[in-house]
C-alpha cells in the first residue's frame, strides 16, 4: 500500500522516536513514509531528525515557523505535500496506536471508501485515554452537537471528532477546506462528499507532553461548526451580537452613572469598535489574514468604516431620539442592526478580500519552498 502517515506536531519531542518505531513495525509490508508537519517551539525537529537516522521508514520533516491554522492547517499541509495514494493522520503523542494503520488502510481497500475514521465510540473502542472525566464529558458533547447539526454528512460517523483517519487522497478537495482549530476531520467530511467506513480504537493515555486542548481552541470549535454549518457570515454575526450587547451594557452603564447618552455612544463604539476587530482577526477572518495588507492596514480599514458607520449612527440616533418620543437605547439598538449587513460586505470584500491566484484548479497547491521545507529522508522522492 502506497501510504504516508502525516502527523501535526507541536512540542512532542519525547514521543517522536518512540513513535517512529512502532509506525516502523506497524507499516512492514506497505510502501510507507512518514511526514512531521511541526509547529513545535522547542527542539522537536532535532528530535525527528536524530530518530530518521535509524527509522526503517523514511521520514520527512516539514517545519513551520508561523503555525497558519494551527494544527488543522499543518494536516492540510502534510496532505498538499504528499503525493501517496493513501494518507493516514494521526497525533504525535502516542494515544492514537500506530498498530491500527494496516487495519485503516486494508478496511478503506476492501469495502472501497474515501475515509476510514478510527472511532472511539464503536463497540470495542474508548476515550478512557482522555485526562479526567470532564474532558471525556465534554468530548461527548461536542460529538453529540456536531451530530445534530450535520445529520446527512456525519450519517456514518460515530466520532467526527477524532485526528486518527485514513483517507483516499485523491477524495478530498485540498482547495476547498478552510483550516482552523484542531478539528480537521470535521472539516473535510462537511465539505466533501465520502464515502465513510469506520473501525474501532482505544484512545491512550498520554505518554509525554501536554493537552493542546483549552479555551481558544473551544471558541475555535465552536466558530469552526458555525462557518461550517451557515458560512461565514454566522461568525460574524456572532461576533456582531457580542459587540452590540456589549455596546448597549457599555452605553446603559455610563447613562446610569449620569454620562450623557451621545458621550455614553461615543465611548461605548470606541471600545467595542476595537474589540469587535480583534474578535474578527482571531475567530472570523483568521485565515484570510495572510491576503496581502499587514494587521495595521486592516485595522486602519476597520476602524475607519467602523469610525464614519458610527458617526453617521450617532448622528441618526440624536435626531431620531430628539425629534421623537423613544427611548435611546432601542434606536441604538435598530441601528446596530441596521448596519450589520454593510459591515459584513465591507469587511468580506475590502478589510479580508482573499489575494487572487492563477492556480489551474483550486485544488493545485502552491509548491513548498525550500526555506521552508527540511528534508531527512532516508531516500529520495516526494512523500
């Protein structure tokens, strides 16, 4: 079997060699690479190339110094960079069994599927592995959420939540995923259509490092299911609804303490006009960042139509609320909304317009440079 194992990486330098080893022993037979795609910020890389000196597997090692897409971007790279039939993903932390491989790759052969999912939640799999009951609660949960709002797509699948799969290259359009989070699975089954087949696994404890897992990477989550689910425009509605309550709480409290409600306003934009751009760079417009203008630019963008959108506003809401008999916080709250769609077309055509590009097919990928790719293959020929 034509097959190369990518694995993201992010500081597992203690589990590299140890993982290597058994992919080794596991892949006996099969025409197998591995490929690191790492993002680590300690010596990891060291440790893969020391552990490629005497793998009987060659291995290649991709490292990244801006970590685009956290580590969903650093799979989708790993596939870009391959040219096997079959890639099969997996953690680089020893909890996804390198042992499973020939059991992925000769189930995806036999019943003739795009994507062979190793499950935790089939008879004869577990999540036991996961640190304490509350991660294993909230695992659950977040599987049983993503369930419910993908019914069609994730019809066959017990856990999309899982980073251990197989997967017929040739299957999955590279061009059409939009990396985010650590959830890339979730990722390409919404996106493509496939055919799916899973098979059961035990999750493992972890042997060395720390969970990646934390509160960014929720929020991640969450905004990745909302793009998914409704596109993009979801995000920032989300956002939009955060900043306009916390416009009115701002406005509101200042009028409680005796500010006048335009000065109330004024002040209330100002904070969340900067704090709704941070929330759009971090959760909404977070892979479009690299399109070309620098942070400063698109904050300087932002900031202008958001400046010139609230002074018109405001203007509206003094004239509104002096000519007629309602109250200031209900204008302010029509105008929010008012303007809700003219920030979205703005943002999404000039503050994050994509660059353009002459490749033939969206799913041709720029070629590697050779600043950024290191290669300790044990022989030569792509991955």
């Amino acid at each position: 079997m034509d097959v190369t194992i990518v694995i993201p990486t992010f500081n597992e330098g203690p589990n590299v060699a140890e993982l290597i080893r058994r992919i080794g022993a596991a892949t006996t037979g099969h025409d197998a690479r591995i490929l690191f795609v790492d993002d680590s910020t300690d010596d990891t890389p060291a440790m893969v190339r020391r552990a490629a000196a005497t793998s009987t597997v060659p291995v290649r090692l991709i490292h990244r110094d801006v970590a685009v897409g956290g580590l969903s971007g650093a799979v989708l790279e790993g596939l870009a960079a391959s040219s096997s039939e079959w890639c099969v993903v997996m953690d680089g932390d020893l909890q996804h069994p390198p042992e499973l491989i020939p059991v992925l790759l000769a189930s995806g052969v036999e019943q003739i599927a795009d994507i062979v999912v190793a499950s935790r939640h089939l008879d004869g799999g577990s999540s036991l592995g996961l640190d304490n009951p509350l991660r294993r609660l909230v695992s659950s949960s977040t599987t049983a959420l993503t369930r419910a709002m993908f019914p069609v797509k994730l019809r066959n699948v017990t856990d999309p939540m899982t980073g251990f799969f197989a997967v017929r290259r040739s299957a999955v359009d590279i061009g059409s995923l939009r990396p985010r989070g650590f959830k890339i699975l979730l990722e390409i089954l919404a996106r493509n259509t496939l055919t799916v087949v899973e098979e059961p696994f035990v999750f493992g404890k972890r042997v060395a490092g720390d969970s990646k897992a934390d509160l960014r990477q929720g929020i991640r989550f969450v905004t990745q299911l909302g793009a998914l689910r409704f596109g993009r425009l979801s995000g920032f509605a989300a956002v939009g609804a955060a900043g306009a309550l916390a416009n009115l709480a701002i406005m509101g409290g200042l009028q409680a303490l005796g500010v006048w409600y335009l000065g109330a306003a004024i002040v209330a934009a100002t904070v969340t006009i900067i704090g709704n751009f941070l929330l759009l760079e971090l959760l909404v417009f977070h892979d479009l960042r690299a399109g070309g203008r620098n942070v400063w630019a698109r904050f300087a963008q932002s900031v202008a139509f958001n400046g010139i959108e609230t002074t018109v506003r405001t203007a509206l809401l003094w004239v509104i609320v002096e000519t007629f008999p309602v109250p200031s916080l209900l204008v302010q709250a029509v105008l929010i909304a008012t303007g809700f769609v003219l920030r979205f077309l703005y943002h999404s055509r000039i503050v994050y317009r994509p660059a353009r590009t002459t490749a033939p097919h969206p799913s041709v990928s720029a070629p590697l440079s050779a600043s950024s790719l290191d290669d300790v293959q044990r022989q030569a020929g792509p991955a």
